[in-house]
C-alpha cells in the first residue's frame, strides 16, 4: 500500500486518526479468547499489532509530513537541553525548566514559539489517537518533579522517587543481586518528550508506531514511580525481547518481582515490556 494512503490528516494539521472500533471491550476478553481458533478479527489485529510494534500498521497515525523539521528542530534542541544540564538531572526538569535552560545558552538558542505550539498541542493531544489506550497519569504540560522527592541511585545515573519506588527497587536489587541494574527511573515531561520525539523521528513521523514502545508525554508511568531494570553488560537488548533470556529476567519470574506493566497482552495498545516493573 501506499505510504500516502495511510496519511490522514485532521482540521488542526497536526494527524489523522483512526480508532480501532470496541477495542477496550474486546481486549478484555482477550486472555479467554486467545486460544479459540476463530477469534474476533480486530482482536487478532490488536494483538498482532503490539507483537510487531516496530512495524507500520495500515490504521497508523502520521504527523503531517511538513511538520517534520518542526520535530527534528524541538528533539535538536531537548538533546541540547539534556548535554546541557548532564543525562540524570534531565530526567527531572519540566518544561518550564527546559525552555528557561535553552534561552540561556546562545548555544542551545530559545524554543521558538512554533517549537512550543507544538510541544504543548502533542501534550495535550488524546493518546488514543494514535492508538495508545493507558490512563494519562501526568495531566499538565509544565508538571514539575521536585527534586527532593526523588533520589539518585548509585552507579546508574538515574533517579527513583523516594518512598515505594526505591523501597521496591531495593528489596529486588538485595534478592537479585549485582547482575541487576536500574536502566531507567523517574520521567519528567521534559524527558518523555526528548524520547518520544526521538522514535519518532526514526519512525518517520508515525506517531502510532512510536507510541507502541513509548507512552506519549503525560502517558508514562515513569513520572509517577515505574522504573525499568536489566542485566549488567546487556546494553541497549535490555529493551529488547531477548531480556527475556537473562539470568536476571529469570530470578525476576521466580522470585515473584516482575510484576509488569506490559505484559504480553496488555490492553494499552504497547509492546510486551519484560523490563519495566509497576509500581504505581
Ligand atoms: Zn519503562
């Protein structure tokens, strides 16, 4: 089919949409049905789409093409923002912090007004749309995460919030032990913007696609407590499916820690995610 085909576009220029027809009802009833033979076709399209995530669906949802180098300028600039102010503290600044960082450094530049438009109507725009279907915990553009609720974590560069997170992470690090390691903690806007954009932009501006292994800003449980792990020496396949295979994804199952936010079928429309454990 042709790429253009599948370009939708809404009044407000931004994307098109399409919306899988009973989706919410249908997948509750996945777990019952998944074994029948003749299950429900859209089912089978939902679960096949979060199987092959990285791969263009026909319902997908594109950015209007022309705002292409609008992404492209804003991601530029949050990845100046994050050299700027170091990887870990990045995870924690807002917007607000963000826009005052790059006004301040001519060799980051200002966020220019359609930069901002741009960010705060991706925000504000309903994750559905693009066919991701989880609760939006962080409801505000410029929500802040203080810093002294959240604590940096030794020998990862990343942050956890004080309380739950790191009480979980520690019990799961002592049972564990060394092999395991904090691949990602505490989001802030500011930070799910940068990576969103990011798959994004490698996913040539399919938004659908993009938030099938990343929730849209405001989507992300990481501001709110969840916390991703791995196995030391397994770099970026931590992410991958293949953590599945770890000794540390192993220990996980058997000693009941992985309670997952992503399981393999969920029902808000995103991969299987074996590493990111729940807590909020
Ligand atoms: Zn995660």
């Amino acid at each position: 089919m042709n790429r253009r085909t599948f370009i939708r576009t809404l009044s407000a220029g931004l994307i098109g949409a399409t919306l899988p027809s009973g989706v919410h009802a249908a997948i509750k009833l996945s777990h019952q049905v998944r074994r029948k033979p003749n299950m429900d076709a859209h089912i089978r399209d939902y679960l096949a789409k979060i199987e092959h995530f990285d791969a263009p669906h026909p319902n997908d949802l594109y950015l209007d093409q022309k705002r292409m180098p609008l992404l492209s300028s804003t991601l530029r600039r949050l990845l100046k923002v994050q050299s700027t102010v170091g990887h870990g503290f990045f995870s924690l600044i807002s917007i607000d912090q963000a826009i005052h960082t790059a006004g301040a450094y001519p060799s980051i530049g200002a966020f220019t007004r359609e930069e901002l438009d741009f960010l705060e109507m991706l925000f504000y725009k309903d994750g559905a749309l693009y066919g991701f279907l989880g609760e939006k915990p962080l409801y505000k553009f410029t929500a802040t995460i203080p810093v002294k609720d959240a604590m940096k974590i030794p020998g990862t560069g990343n942050y956890l919030f004080k309380g739950q997170s790191v009480q979980v992470y520690e019990t799961i690090k002592k049972a564990i032990g060394p092999e395991l390691i904090l691949t990602s903690g505490v989001r802030s806007v500011t930070k799910q913007f940068m990576l969103f954009l990011n798959k994004a932009a490698q996913c040539n501006g399919n938004l659908s696609m993009a938030s099938r292994s990343l929730a849209p800003p405001g989507y992300s449980y990481h501001a709110v407590g969840d916390f991703d792990v791995g196995q030391v020496g397994y770099g970026k396949r931590n992410f991958s499916r293949s953590f599945t295979d770890t000794p540390v994804f192993k220990e996980l199952v058997e000693s009941g820690f992985a309670t997952l936010r992503y399981t393999r079928t969920n029902n808000f429309g995103v991969r299987f995610e074996p590493w990111h454990i729940k807590v909020a």
